[in-house]
C-alpha cells in the first residue's frame, strides 16, 4: 500500500513519519537544517497483518509550503490514500484546503485523518473544523486519530487505522500496463540511471522494456527496489525504484511516464468535464497536474462543463484519467479525461455541438459509448486510451463499428446496389468507409462482393466450389492482416486446378504474382499501406517481408509486382523506395 501526506506547513506531517517509521523523510541537509520539507521524501513502516507478520506500508511525504504545491501535487497523483495531518494547535488552514481541494480532485477517497500535536491542545476544535471543510468532498469520512509525535500518544491507533486502510484498499490489476509516473530521477554509481514512483497498477519485472515517447530510445529495466528491498517483480499498488539501462532523454524523466510498448497514445489534445470553481470561470491558460507532471495548457470552453485542453507536451492519457488545475500556484478545480484522442472542432458553434456530445460521456472507459461516438475505431486505438474491448465484436481486422453505422451501411449500399454492379472501391468511399475491408461484412445479405464488385447476391458466382472457398479463405486471412499465398501442393489437395486460378484471376478474384503465387485481389494494395513506415528511406526485401509477415516466396514477386505498377521503385543494391502515389496507383492497376 501506498499513502501520501498531506497538510498545512508545519502541522507535523514529517515528525509523524519520523516518530512512525523511524526513518528520517527529509532527504537533503537544507530540509534538515530549515525543518521544512521541500522535495518529496520516502519512507515505510511494517504494519501487522490481521493473520500474523507484517506487510509494508509506504509513505510519500510532500512539501506543505504554498510556494512547492507542484511538487506536492507530483507525489500525491499517483497514490491511492493518504494521511492527512491538521495540527491540534493550528487547526484548518490555507495549505489544507488546498491540500483537500487536490485530493479530491484526483479521486483520493479513502484514508487516515491524524490531528496531529495533540500533546499541546485540544484536538477536538481541530477535528471539527477538518471535519466541516471536508463536508462534500471524497474525504469526508475518514477516520480520524489524535496523535503525538513527540510523547507517542495515540501512535498505537494510528497503526491499527492504517492496518485497516490498508485491508479495504482495492487491490490493482496485475496484468494492466504499466504507466509508471516519475517523481524522482538520478544517477547513481556504479548503478547508473534510477527513478521512483508510484507504481499504481501492473507488474514490473527485470527485464522489462519501458517506452518514454515514440521518438524516445525504450529503457530496459536492470533491477527493481521495493522499500529498500531487490525484487524479481513488483505488482500495483507499490513503491518503486527502478535502475534503468539506456539513454534517458535529453530534458530529464522527472514528471514523465514510463509504459509498457504499445500500450499508451501520447496526448497533447483532451477533451474534458471540469469542476469546483473552474465551472464558474475558466482561465485561458492554466497548469495541468497528472501524475507527476506538469505541464501548461491553453483552454477552449465548449458548454455544458466541458472544455478543450491544449497542452504543451503530449503525456499517455486515458479515459476517467484526473487531473488538478492551477492558475497562479492555486488550485482552481479539477478535470476528468473524457477523449484522449479527440476530433477537430470548427470554431464557435461547433463547440455546442461539441459540448453536446461530450455531456453524454459516462466519465468512465466504456466500450460501446466509445464505438458509438467514434462510429468507426480500431480496438488498439481504444485499447490505447485505457478502454477495454474485450467483450465487443470487431467486424475486419480489428476494426469496431458501432450499430447505428452498421444499419446506415447496409441501407445506403442496397439502395446504390441493390439494382446494377457497382466497383467496391468506389462504393466504400462513398460510403464513408475508412478501410475498404470493412465493406464486404458490412453489406446486407442481399449483396455481395465479386470480381472487385458489389452486385446482387443472387447473381451466380462462376467459379468451382474448390477455387470459391479457397478466395473466401484467402479473403479472410487478409481481413485479419495476413497475406496467403497457397503452394502447389495445397492447391492439388484443395482440389484447384491451373483452369480455376486462371478464371479467379480473370473475373478479379485472385491476383497472380508468378506462375505459383496467387493472392487476393486486395493484397497488392494492403501491401502498399504497410510499407508506410519504410517511406523515409530505401528499404531491402527483408524489411519488407518483415513488415508483411510472409517468408521470401511470397514477398520476392510481391515487390517484384508492386515495383510493374510504379508502387515500389527498385534502385542500386536492390533497395527499394515507396513511390508517394504508389498506392492510389496500384488500387487502379
């Protein structure tokens, strides 16, 4: 379990730690020498468990001071509970509300109320008062002990409240991703690169390859610390110091992500729903704490309490994601992450319309609102901003349609169709349609896909029963992103002879790229868009059969073919370079 501190400056939050852990929080010589916490500090207690032995407990303390709310706001993101301190003798003061005010925005529900020095007043004003500014926040009901660093009264309760915290905190999941956020990066001897944080959900292990940003080199993971500990793995909720291997970036890991490859959509663009005082006025530039970052943002107010974030560097967002505002270095309210990766909005009355569609989102990941705002979306791209597609059907590939568009297809194509042969590609464009494998699933039963033609189902397919079911196969794989190509000895057992290949080709249902390799009709061009990532720079036929996932058989005369039709130009050294318009050629040809 992890717990952060908050509270006012100087109402006991590190003499509490100090007097709990016997572990000194204060980390540097100037926090010692002014007693005033200024960076964040680490430390942990064991807490007996109900059925015998002890489980640790970690403690970020930050910064009460006003002027380190930032930093106070970097360790606090990622935690789960807290131990909120008010002093018996300074009761409910500035820094606490705005320490409440933070938590509550980042969904911090659950906790230990400590009314701390209480050797030196009264703590039931105090409590009262706490209790009143907490009325209506997330941190309303949490239990309370009075306590004494200095004499230890009431320490042995604050350690059966924290026993019982840490028996109701849910528990994480350990097969998310992770998205571990950096509060504290340095380099250590003999070790090299190590980070800390918060590890909210997932597991990490050695081994491990963590990602920064697309256009950063990925870490690897050398060895991973628990609370002073060496661990093979470490599973969410957990402190974490992890020793990374490779280059960090250039501007530092403090306040950035690390994730899992592939799992995580960078963001500088998000679509949120505000609250507290942000409602009543939002200011045209702000600062946006999530996680451990902080990062400027520029504000589009749409309606209905929602708005468009601008930020000034991309993070790994995810739907319900929190986040705290500031202006001035004084929190003015709170954001929920509705849409990552949002649409282009027109200006003025396209905000409404704007705010319309984002006062139905539920707040939370789900899958079909998502599929049904989005009409047509890949899973991964859904999967990437943290909603699960587990349970929903794709339709080609991984792509998600959502039922209305469905209807709306099926209704258009009959109508367009229904009475002359129309050329599928041009149909799916017309129809909307952001990838040509979606259309032949798409089309009602009444329809069919032939000869690269939608056309009346009931109209007769001219080829044998053996070469039709091959196509169909053949067509299927490539809906799932593979490019077949049947040996001689599959055909002869399929039962296709050299006649029935040579009508697939001739009515458009086969592509034939030699004498022995023939593919569906669609292939050459599904081959062209995956070449995309080679476009910078000449490329060999291996990184090519790489990128297409054939072995060389079927990848030699499918450059061989995209290089006849100008897709694919063929230089020195038997490179190759992606013709721009390659594509569109190729769809023709």
């Amino acid at each position: 379990m992890v717990v952060v501190t908050a509270g006012h400056v100087d109402h006991g939050k590190s003499s509490l730690l100090r007097a709990l852990t016997g572990m000194e929080p204060d980390r540097t010589e100037e926090e010692q020498r002014r007693g005033l916490t200024i960076d964040l500090g680490f430390v942990w207690t064991d807490v007996p468990r109900p059925g015998g032995g002890d489980e640790r407990v970690a403690f970020v303390d930050v910064p009460g001071h006003e002027r380190f709310l930032g930093t106070a706001l970097a360790g606090a993101g990622p935690a789960p509970a807290v131990l909120f301190a008010v002093a018996a003798d300074g009761g409910w003061m500035p820094q606490s509300r705005e320490h409440a005010a933070a938590l509550d925005a980042l969904g911090v529900r659950d906790g230990v109320l400590a009314v701390t020095r209480c050797d030196l007043a009264d703590p039931g004003p105090a409590l009262a008062q706490a209790r009143a500014a907490l009325a209506g926040t997330g941190l309303a009901a949490l239990p309370a002990v009075a306590v004494s660093a200095r004499t230890g009264a009431g320490m042995d309760q604050l350690t059966a409240a924290l026993a019982e915290l840490r028996d109701r905190t849910p528990q994480g999941r350990p097969q998310a991703p992770v998205r571990l956020w950096v509060d504290r990066a340095f380099a250590r001897t003999g070790h090299g690169l190590v980070v800390t944080g918060t590890l909210r959900e997932g597991t990490l292990a050695r081994g491990d390859v963590l990602e920064v940003g697309p256009d950063q080199a990925s870490l690897t993971v050398r060895a991973v610390h628990e609370l002073g500990r060496a661990v093979d793995r470490s599973t969410g909720p957990a402190r974490v110091a992890v020793n990374l291997r490779g280059q960090a970036p250039a501007e530092g890991l403090r306040g950035r992500a690390l994730c899992s490859p592939g799992t995580y959509a960078l963001c500088d663009t998000v679509d949120v729903r505000l609250y507290g005082p942000l409602l009543a006025r939002i200011p045209a530039r702000c600062t946006v704490h999530l996680g451990s970052a902080a990062v400027p943002a520029r504000v589009r107010r749409f309606g209905r309490g929602t708005a468009r974030l601008t930020l000034a560097r991309a993070l790994p967002l995810r739907v319900g994601d929190r986040a705290v505002v500031t202006e001035h270095r004084r929190v003015v309210g709170s954001a929920v992450v509705l849409d990552p990766a949002p649409p282009p909005v027109g200006p003025r009355s396209a905000g409404a319309l704007r705010a319309d569609v984002l006062a139905r989102h539920p707040g939370t990941p789900d899958a079909p609102y998502e599929t049904a705002a989005r009409r047509f979306v890949r899973a991964d791209a859904l999967r990437r901003i943290g909603v699960d597609c587990a349970a929903m059907s794709t339709v080609a590939g991984d792509w998600l349609v959502a039922p209305e568009e469905r209807r709306r297809v099926a209704a258009e194509a009959l109508a367009v169709a229904g009475g002359e042969p129309v050329e599928a590609g041009a149909l799916a464009r017309r129809l909307g349609l952001p990838d040509r494998a979606l259309l032949a699933p798409l089309l009602p039963a009444e329809l069919a896909v032939r000869a690269g033609r939608v056309v009346p189902a009931a109209v007769a397919d001219p080829l044998p029963a053996a070469a039709r079911k091959l196509v169909e196969s053949l067509e299927g794989a490539l809906v799932r992103g593979e490019f077949l190509a049947p040996t001689p000895a599959e055909l002869t057992a399929l039962g296709v002879d050299r006649r029935a290949l040579a009508l697939a080709v001739q009515t458009g249902r086969l592509v034939r790229l030699s004498d022995v390799v023939h593919v569906a009709a669609d292939v050459p061009a599904a081959a062209a868009r995956a070449l995309a990532p080679l476009a910078d720079g000449p490329f060999t036929v291996s990184q090519a059969r790489q990128m297409w996932n054939v072995p060389r058989r079927i990848a030699l005369p499918l450059i061989e073919h995209l290089d006849r039709f100008g897709v694919t130009r063929r230089g020195p050294d038997d490179l190759r370079t992606v013709h721009p318009t390659g594509e569109t050629r190729e769809r023709r040809a």
